[in-house]
C-alpha cells in the first residue's frame, strides 16, 4: 500500500509563490522569530551556519537584522522552504525536511548543505530539492 500523499500541483505552486513572496517581504527579525518557533533554534542556527543560537534570539529580541550579507541571504531561504512545507504539510515535516539526508542533496541533509556550501550554490541546491520534495 503506498502512504505518499501527493498533493495538487497548482496547491504546491501556490505554497512556492506565496512562499517566495513572504521571504522578500518579511522583516529578517520576523523570519527568524518564525523559525524559532517553527523549526526551533537549534534548526536555525545550524542550517545558517552559526554557533551560537544567541545571535538568532538578539535579532528577534532587538528587531535586527543579521549583519553579513550571507547570513541574511540563508534565512530567507531558510524562511521560504519552512513556509513552503509548512503550507502543504506542517512544522514538523519542515523539520524533519531539514534534518533529514536528501538524495536530490547527495545524502547530504539541507540544513547541512546550506550551512557549509558558498551561499549561492547551497541555496539553489536547497530551494530544488524542496521543489522536488513538494511535488513529489
């Protein structure tokens, strides 16, 4: 008996869009705050590639935004592949997405894959296996 739930792909187009647009609208402050609770703050500081889950609590405390341009760059994606899972599926899917190794990612888990590649490629890597797991 296959368990897999597909779901409609014009719902996973509209979670993807949607998505896309919170990131580019939403303060970085709030993107995190988001995350913490979604995802937690250990999620969020390992898939950013930080050390210390303090930096993610002050800039949700203090209204910030994270100072390197690189930092910022991964919690949008960050932000926007939560979003996504979570509209078609729920936090716990999303993270169990992040923490989990990937075949579209080599074995490698994307929170893993964004933390340590150059933040271009990590990203792009990322956002595609998000897609591919959404539609698949």
């Amino acid at each position: 008996m296959d368990s897999a739930v597909v779901h409609p792909s014009s719902a996973v187009a509209h979670a993807w869009e949607a998505a896309y647009k919170e990131s580019v609208l939403t303060p970085a402050w709030e993107q995190a705050r988001h995350l913490i609770g979604s995802v937690g703050v250990r999620y969020t500081t390992a898939a950013l590639g930080l050390r210390d889950a303090r930096t993610v609590r002050n800039w949700v405390e203090r209204r910030a935004e994270p100072r390197e341009h690189d930092v910022a760059s991964r919690l949008a994606v960050l932000f926007r592949v939560v979003k996504a899972i979570e509209s078609i599926y729920s936090p716990t899917v999303a993270a169990a997405f992040l923490r989990s190794s990937n075949p579209q990612l080599d074995d490698e888990a994307p929170l893993v894959v964004l933390a340590t590649q150059p933040v271009d490629e990590g990203e792009q890597a990322v956002l595609a296996a998000a897609r591919a797991f959404l539609e698949g």
